[in-house]
C-alpha cells in the first residue's frame, strides 16, 4: 500500500509514510479485512465508509503538522484517520454523530493503545469553539460549501483541510490561517467524500452514496 499507492502518487512525507505502514488498517475494516489494504474506500457502521488510504495520507500530509499540534477532526468514523493523526502526534478531538460507530472507534483505539484521541458524540459541523484555536481541522466529510465556523477556529498558521463541493464529487480545499484577519485558499483536486451531515452541512435525508476517496 505504502510503496504502490502513497508514496507513487506523490505522498512524501516520511513520518506520514511512517505511520500508514505502522496502523493496522485492518482493524478499523469491520469484516472486510481481507480488503483493508486495497485502493478505495470501504464501506464500515452506520452505511458510512473508512476512506480510501491515498487519501487519508494526503490529508494528513496536506495538514502539514508539527508534533504536539492539537488536531480537531470531524468524522471519525472508523478511528482510522485519527489514528494515524496520533501518531504524527498530534494530540486529537475526533467528533461522529452517529453513537454506535464513535463507540467502536474509541474500542479500537483503546485496544491499539492509542493515546491523545478523544472520540465525542455529535454534530461536528460548527466546530468545536471551546477547544479552539486548532493547528489543524480536517473534516473527513463533504460540506455543501466552505464552512466559515471552521475557518475562524483555526490557530494563525494553522490549517483546515475540508472537501467542498456538490454531493456527487467535491474539491478538497485547503486554508491556511496566514494571520488574525488573513486566510489563504486552494483546492488539492477532486475528491469524493459521504456528506457532512448537520447545521453547517446538508441536511439529513437524501442521497449519500460514498465514491472512492471517502
Ligand atoms: N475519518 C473516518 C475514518 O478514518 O474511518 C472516515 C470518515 S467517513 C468518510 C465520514 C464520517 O463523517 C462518517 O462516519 C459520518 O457519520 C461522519 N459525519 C458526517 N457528518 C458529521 C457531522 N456533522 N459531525 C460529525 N460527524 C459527521
């Protein structure tokens, strides 16, 4: 995966090549183990998905963190993406509105002995203003449109990595905080994530049907 999938298609950051060679990714594939090391997405809990490892190391390669930075990521899903992100180390806040899969996701994560992750149940779409600021935000779903709560979050010098976009594909844009009043803005390309579902997402109900990124 490390050699065909990351590091040939650009992915050059050692300690993040480091880390997806060093998470079991088929612990966080409920019954599909035989596929966890495969290019594409993979369906988990709650008729969401465990994305695609390309693209989970280019999240975390694009958010650029310093060890010790404080991570608030959105969608936590299987736990996978905030394992890696502990063990960039970075010291997490992974929120997942459904109970049942954040439920299984601290399990993972407690019986990996991955530290400095906490798993909260709700709706991540407006942040999380109390911990803020955040080095990093990533959002592992997909929002109708930039979400201005997120952006306002971040530390100066921090950065949010967010897809953006129609809900049959999106851009996965980045933004940096450049200063208190300055931010910059840019797409890394095509993506295709399940909907960020909430007060500053899509509403609940229509449909949500996972591409291959996420
Ligand atoms: N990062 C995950 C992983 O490593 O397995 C994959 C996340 S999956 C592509 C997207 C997740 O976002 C789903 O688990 C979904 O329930 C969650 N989600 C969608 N809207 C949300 C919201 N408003 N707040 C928190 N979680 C949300």
């Amino acid at each position: 995966m490390v050699s065909d999938q990351l590091e040939r298609r650009g992915i050059r950051d050692p300690r993040v090549l480091r880390c997806m060679a060093s998470v079991p990714r088929e612990l966080f594939v409920p019954g599909a183990a035989a596929f966890a090391y495969d290019d594409r997405a993979l369906p988990i809990e709650a008729g969401q998905t465990i994305s695609q490892p390309y693209i989970v190391a280019r999240m975390t390669e694009l958010l650029a963190l310093d060890r010790g930075a404080r991570v608030l990521e959105i969608g936590t899903g299987s736990g996978y993406q905030a394992a890696i992100l502990a063990c960039m180390g970075a010291t997490v806040v992974s929120i997942e509105r459904h109970a049942e899969l954040a439920a299984r996701a601290r399990e993972r994560l407690g019986q990996l002995g991955v530290s400095g992750v906490e798993v909260r149940v709700g709706d991540g779409s407006r942040g999380d203003v109390v911990g803020a600021p955040w080095d990093g935000i990533i959002v592992t779903a997909a929002a109708p449109s930039l979400p201005e709560a997120l952006r306002e979050q971040l530390a100066v010098g921090g950065r949010l990595v967010v897809p953006v976009g129609p809900r049959a594909q999106q851009d996965l844009v980045v933004v940096e905080r450049r200063g208190e009043d300055e931010w910059t803005e840019r797409s890394d390309g095509p993506v295709v994530f399940v909907p960020l579902v909430g007060e500053g997402g899509w509403q609940e109900g229509g449909s949500g049907a996972p591409g291959f990124g996420g």
